[in-house]
C-alpha cells in the first residue's frame, strides 16, 4: 500500500489555521481515489493524538473546504481500490489546483 503521508511532505505542511489569513491557499498534497471524482486537496494539517489532522479542499458529493484525518484516508475502499497520492502532483495555489482539476475532468 502507497505510503500517503511521508516524513518529507509531513515536515512541509503548515500547521493548522497557518495559512487562514492569506487570500489563497497553497495545496501541498493531492490524494485521490481512482476510477472517481473524489480528491482531497491538503493545505494544512498536524499530529493528533495516533492520527494526523488535514484541512484542505474536498471533491466528492460536495465540493467543500473541511478536515479530514489520515486514518480516514487509509480505510476507504471502494471496489478495491483506495485511496492514493498523486505523485506527479505540483504544489501551487488553490485556485490553479482547482483549474487543472477541472481541465482534466472535462468541467
């Protein structure tokens, strides 16, 4: 299984609430569940307790800003598949990250 959290992207994300003054949003991680829409842009996010805390974007039956934990990414399973990171993904600001999304998903 895809290791979605390692030491070097763990050591980059900004701590909870850093970036809530800024205009924009930089996207660190891109996770993604194949053969689906749902994707998970990760702007933040710390240690808590055994488990580690994202916020970023979510696309899945809405599209929305929210948290989301580690553990929550590693149990979803959906016709075998789970979720994984995008390893070709370039960090940038939200709003280029959304654009791209949309490019790649025809809307």
């Amino acid at each position: 299984m895809m290791e979605l959290l390692p030491e070097e992207l763990r050591n980059q994300l900004p701590k909870l609430y850093a970036q809530e003054k800024t205009d924009e949003h930089f996207v660190f991680i891109k996770y993604f569940l194949p053969a689906t829409n749902w994707t998970w842009f990760v702007t933040e996010g710390e240690p808590r307790g055994d488990d580690f805390l994202f916020y970023g974007y979510v696309i899945g039956l809405e599209k929305e800003w929210g948290y989301f934990t580690l553990k929550q990414l590693e149990e979803i399973e959906f016709r075998g598949l789970t979720v994984e990171r995008d390893l070709y993904f370039k960090q940038e600001n939200f709003s280029s990250c959304l654009k791209r999304w949309k490019l790649e998903r025809g809307g």
